[in-house]
C-alpha cells in the first residue's frame, strides 16, 4: 500500500470520487432531491473549493510548491490566513466540495465519497507529508503542529 503515498494528484482523486459518486447514483434506484437539496449542494461545493483556493493562493503568495507529491520541495512553511485554521485547508476544501455533491445527489450513500477521500488523503497523503514537512522545518514545524489543528 506504500506505492499509493504521495504519488497520485488530491484533487484527481476527488474528481474521480465525484464521477464515481456519480455513476453509482445514476446506476441505483434514487430517491428523489429535495428542493432544499438542490439549493444547498452547489453552494457548499463551492465554498469548499474556495477554501482550497485560499489554500491555494497562500502557497502561492508565499513563493513555494504546491505540488503535494513532492512536499519536501517545501520553501517556506506557511501558517497564515486559511493556515491559521488548519494544516490541510486544501484537502479540507475538497472534502466539503464532495460533501456539496453527496449533499445534491439523490442516493444518501453518495456521503460514501468523502468519507472515502478523507481517509484515503489521511493515510496516503497527509501522514506522509507531515513526516516530510517535520524533518524539513523541524521545531519550527512541530509549533506549528502544536497549535493548529489537521482538519479543523
């Protein structure tokens, strides 16, 4: 199960969750949306992809890689703005994203999805990463820890 850690895109594993989410519901008898359903899933989506924007965008600004397969090319750890709130605001966002789409789908498994993101972003992605972000920045790292929470 190694051969998984850090070597396939998050967000590519939640586009293909979403379309999987989706070919199954479309597959299985449904049950049909509700109207508070259809206005609530698509604005939860998107907040959570902006808060992975704003995730984003703080790597950005601060001049260092955004490529999560490759964290020990870290620059600068960065522990403002949505960083303050969490460690993995990306994948956080994208966990609300998937919720958004379970939430607009008319099968009540569909919450399978990001559930199955979460973990699979825990084991393979986040756990590898942490270990790599505490040996590049050390102390500086494990304050950072410390005080701020994985998720939320």
């Amino acid at each position: 199960m190694t051969t998984l850690t850090l070597k396939i895109p998050p967000p590519l594993i939640a586009g293909l969750i979403a379309l999987a989410m989706w070919m199954i519901a479309d597959h299985l008898p449904a049950i049909p949306p509700t109207a508070l359903q259809q206005v609530i899933g698509g604005p939860i989506a998107l907040f959570g992809a902006a808060i992975s924007a704003a995730g984003a965008y703080a790597f950005w600004r601060a001049h260092t890689t955004i490529n999560p397969m490759h964290p020990e090319r870290s620059t600068h750890l960065v522990t403002s703005g949505v960083y303050r709130l969490s460690r993995n605001p990306m994948y956080l966002g994208l966990v609300i994203t998937l919720s958004g789409w379970a939430i607009h789908l008319p099968w009540p498994l569909a919450f399978a999805g990001p559930l199955a993101f979460a973990l699979y972003i825990h084991h393979f992605q986040i756990l590898p990463e942490e270990r790599i972000l505490a040996s590049v920045f050390g102390n500086e790292y494990e304050h950072y820890r410390s005080h701020v929470r994985r998720w939320l």
